[in-house]
C-alpha cells in the first residue's frame, strides 16, 4: 500500500524557522501532525494549517487528537502565532 504525499502547507517554512530562531528544536515528521518541537524540556505536537486554504483537520488528524493523551497538541497559522504557543505552554 503506498502512502499518499504529505502537502505542506506554504506558510511551514516560516514557522520552522521562527520557531529554531527562538531556541525550538523542530522536526518536520508530517503524519500524524506537521512538526514535532521541543523546548525548555516540553514536547509539543504541532500541526500548521493555512489561513487562506481549507484551513481544516482530516478525519484521520481528528481520531488522532481524539486519542492523544501525550503533551500539548497545537493548530496554528503563522510564525508568530507557533512562537507564541510554544513560549507560553513552556512556562
């Protein structure tokens, strides 16, 4: 069985960037959620979605956040929405 193609979404790239320039250590895995970050000793799920696009969660996204029972799971759009989640959990 082949796996379908991960799309990212356009607006990735920024966040993983801000999020390294503020010390995050950011893994791009894209199933079951966009990136995997750590910081100050705190894991977070992270799934990036597009203000502009369907902006939407998959049935396969929602049962995994249904069953998650692991640290914070965050949705967000932009850079400084991604830095500003990861820096105020980590508190």
């Amino acid at each position: 069985m082949r796996r379908r193609q991960h799309r990212t979404d356009h607006n990735q790239a920024d966040i993983i960037k801000a999020l390294r320039a503020c010390g995050c250590v950011v893994h791009d895995i894209g199933r079951p959620v966009d990136l995997l970050v750590g910081f100050r000793g705190g894991t977070y799920l992270v799934e990036v979605k597009n203000k502009a696009g369907r902006n939407r969660l998959t049935p396969a996204q929602h049962a995994f956040i249904a069953a998650w029972c692991g640290g914070p799971l965050l949705v967000v759009t932009d850079a400084a929405d991604a830095v500003e989640a990861i820096t105020v959990k980590a508190r």
